[in-house]
C-alpha cells in the first residue's frame, strides 16, 4: 500500500513539474512576443529585408553587439558616456562606423550653411590672396586690395607674409584653425554653463562669417562643403541660411538676393560635375533676437526668392539659442500673417528647461503649421505634442552631436532620440554645424544614434528606415521624391553588397 501511494505521489509530482516547465516555456514564449511586438513599433519595424540584406544584416549586428557587449562590461571604457570630443578620434576604428561610413544616406535636412564645412578646408581658404588678418582678443578676418580701414587693436597684416616670414607655418596654421570649430579649444571636462558653450559656438560662427563674406570665397567655400557631404553619400541637402550681403576686392557689396543666386549657381555647377547628387534647397532664416520688423523684412526675402526661385527655395526659420532668444508667439502677429504663402521649418524644443519659453516653442511650432522640428530635444516632456506629431506627421529634425556639444545631454544613451525611435515618431537625423565640431557631415550621428542610442536590437531596418525618411519630409515633389528613391535603392543595393564582400564575421 506504501509502495503504491509513494508511486502516485511521484506521479503527481511529474504531473506538477511538466505543467512548472509548461508555465515556464509560456513564459519566455511571451516575454519574447511582447520584446517583438515593441520592435515592431519602432523606426523601421516594419521594414522587410531581402536575402541579402538579411545576411548584411548578420554581419552588421555582429560589429555592434560586440562593441555595445564590451562597452556593457567595460562601463568605464565606454565611450558613448563621455563627451563626443573625448572620443571623436577612436570612432574611425568601430568596424560598424567603417560599415556606416559607406552607406548612402539620402538627404540632410537640418544644417546651416555657413558652418558646413570642415576646419581643415576652412583653413584652406586661408591661403586666398588678399587676406588680412588683425590678431587681437578675436581674430578679425577680411579680404582688400589695401591696408583695411576697419578698426585694429594692434595692426592689420596680410596673412601671405606673415606665413612668408613665420618660423613655424603649421603652428601659425594650427593656431588658426582653433578659430574655426569648438573641437581645438574645447575642455572635455566640460563646461557646465551652457550659455558659455554658445558665447563660444558665436565665436566661431562669427570668425567663419568673416572670412565667407567675400564673395570668390564663399563661392569656393559652397562647393567644398558640397562635395565633403557627397563624399559622405549623401544625395540631396537642405541648407539653412540668413544670406549675408557679400562683398567683392573693388569694394561693390552685392544684396542678399545675390547670395540665394549663388548658391543655386554653385548647386547647378556640382550637379553637372556629379550627376547622381539631386541637389539642394534653402531654408531662408533670421536669429531670433531680432525685432518683428527686422523678422518681416527677412520673411519679404524669402517671398523674393520664393518668387524668383521656386525650385530652389524651401522656407522659413528662426535660429539661434532659443533660452535667450525669444519665443515663437513674440513673432505671432508675423508669422500667422506670412504662414499662408511661406512653408515654416522651425527650430523647437532646443533646451533642457521644462515649462519655459524655450520649451513652449514646441506648442508654437505645431500651432503656426510646422512642416518639421528643429532639434525636438524637449518633445519627450509633452505628452500631448507627441501625439500631435504623429497624428500631423511632423518630422523631428534630430542633430545628436550638436546636443552633445551645446551641452544638452552629457550621455548619449540618455537622449531622448531612444524614445522618439522607440515609439516610432517620424524622426530625421542631422548634423547641424559639423564643420563647428569636427564631425563627419552625417556619418558620425549615424553611428552614434545607431551603436549608442537606439536599442541593441535596433539593425540594418531602422538605419533604412532613417534614410528613407529624410527622403519623405523633405521639401522635394513628389516625381523627384520618387527619384531620389530610386536612386537610393540602386546605391543602397550596392552597399548590401560591399557588406557582404568587404566584412566578414
């Protein structure tokens, strides 16, 4: 009888653990479905990749599980927790950058074009006839066929001879190139005062304004940084700008008109010299500090040109740190006025302040009818305007090394860009001002976002996805939408296949 009841209890108890293995199994089996239904709701979940693509993808995921696994326990060795500066020169080594750097990234939609350009060709520039140089508290920069007029502290002299009779032209080079970006002069430490990060970001833009304000310069200086962004794949680009008045050696100073002018011009050139490079158009801007009137008659400028240049022009914004500056509603009785003929691409969201008027620019932005977001850094913090950008389709226009050099975010892995892909929200990545910090013209924050940002289980999907994007809130038509689609596709089936056949496991 004992024999026969410690059988059924042994019974019972076979009974109970395979329906505990049963409950387990379930488990995992949901737990697995719940982490695949959040990626389905990411950027690019619902992307389908062909053979190919899925074997890239193998290789691609390989690179970035091993770098982020290292980084995982090796926490103090990770870079993506330091400042971009601190670990800018290591990122060429990261066999998932090498793999990033080829990849063809369609259009770049937030950048301003003054500060497109690397410092190593802007130091180039340097070596025009004709420039003069006064070294004081700041460097002061102008081109004339004379001693210029302008105020000196100590004496203007003209760059040729000073190299001509310098013992050291590379350190005199080096030490004019610190005047052209942050990267040179900047303490990885970090300053905490974001306002002097920008008193310094207006120090450079202001030098770099100088020297692109003769007219054969700026000429020069477009095409170059036309050409660095096509050697960094990129198609088609958006440019930002506040049309400065330029001038030429006999002292005629052209209108702003004229700058609009030229950048089509130059656009046209390298078309013709790079036929699969789509083109550019120009977001027409004023710094936010200005007064309505000043702020109305830049808006009559973009209708001029808008005008003049359908086919080149985009639309309107308004630039510059947002804490100081003022608010979108400041403007409100000139931007409704102009909202009907001008498409709006403001900047919003570009602080770390919650319920300020720098944060409320965002309210603004979708009230005056934005056709995009600038930054978005504050988005995350509203609910109800997450949900308005989604259901209006705006495109958040998102720079992640600008936010790290301006001083928003310390940690990339605390950006809110991981929320915005992890929702699904029509994100665009950018670059901003990477001329001001070194960066690639995009493959940097393509690499950061995809290694540091998105989610380890984040692949090849939500990189195609990104591209395709800033294909889709771009300013082009439709037909040329579908073309530089198309484009794309046969770029991007190329580098599928330099995947394949260049890396390996």
């Amino acid at each position: 009888m004992m024999k026969l009841f410690f059988s059924f209890r042994v019974l019972i108890l076979i009974r109970v653990m395979i329906a505990a293995t049963s409950v387990v199994d379930n488990y995992y089996e949901d737990r697995m479905e719940m982490i695949n239904n959040e990626l389905r709701m990411q950027i690019g979940g619902d992307v389908v990749l062909s053979e190919d693509e899925a074997l890239a993808n193998d290789i691609l995921m390989y690179w970035k599980r091993k770098e982020i696994d290292e980084g995982f326990h090796n926490p103090q060795y990770f870079n993506f927790s330091k400042h971009y500066f601190a670990y800018r020169g290591d990122i060429a080594k990261s066999k998932v950058y090498q793999i990033i750097r080829k990849m063809p990234k369609g259009a770049v939609l937030h950048i301003h074009s003054s500060l497109m350009l690397s410092a190593d060709q802007m130091l180039d520039l340097t070596y025009e006839d004709h420039l003069y140089i006064c070294f004081a508290d700041e460097l002061q920069i102008q081109f004339s066929s004379e001693t210029p007029q302008k105020p000196c502290p100590v004496n203007w002299i003209l760059l040729s001879e000073l190299r001509n009779s310098s013992d050291n032209v590379t350190a005199l080079d080096e030490s004019l190139k610190k005047h052209f970006t942050l990267l040179t002069n900047y303490d990885c430490k970090m300053v905490n005062d974001i306002n002097q990060v920008w008193n310094n970001f207006e120090k450079v833009i202001s030098t770099i304004s100088q020297l692109i304000k003769y007219r054969p310069v700026r000429e020069k200086f477009f095409y170059k940084a036309l050409k660095e962004f096509y050697n960094d794949n990129i198609q088609y680009i958006e440019i930002r700008s506040g049309l400065h008045s330029l001038y030429e050696l006999n002292g005629t100073v052209h209108d702003k008109l004229f700058m609009s002018r030229l950048y089509r011009q130059v656009t046209e050139r390298f078309k013709r010299e790079h036929p699969d490079f789509v083109g550019v158009k120009i977001i027409v801007t004023k710094n936010r500090m200005k007064t309505n009137d000043e702020i109305w008659k830049t808006i009559n400028l973009a209708r001029q040109i808008k005008e003049e240049m359908p086919e080149f022009f985009a639309g309107f914004d308004l630039v510059g740190q947002e804490d100081l500056g003022k608010s979108l509603s400041n403007f409100y009785p000139v931007l409704k006025e102009a909202k009907n003929d001008l498409k709006y691409y403001f900047h919003g969201g570009e602080t770390n302040w919650y319920g300020t008027s720098s944060d409320e620019n965002l309210f603004d932005a979708v009230l005056l009818g934005t056709k995009r977001i600038g930054h978005s850094y504050g988005l995350i913090k509203h609910p109800s305007l997450l949900i308005a950008v989604k259901q209006k389709d705006i495109a958040l226009e998102v720079n992640v090394v600008s936010n790290v050099v301006l001083n928003l975010v310390h940690d990339v892995r605390n950006h809110p860009l991981a929320s915005y892909l992890a929702l699904g929200l029509p994100v665009v990545l950018s670059s901003d001002d990477p001329g001001a910090w070194g960066a690639d013209p995009m493959s940097h924050d393509f690499y950061i976002t995809f290694v540091g940002i998105a989610s380890k289980r984040a692949d090849l999907r939500l990189l195609k996805q990104l591209v395709i994007n800033s294909i889709r809130y771009s300013t082009l038509d439709d037909i040329k939408k579908t073309s530089l689609l198309m484009l794309f596709n046969n770029k991007w089936d190329i580098f599928i296949q330099q995947i394949i056949s260049n890396h390996s496991f």
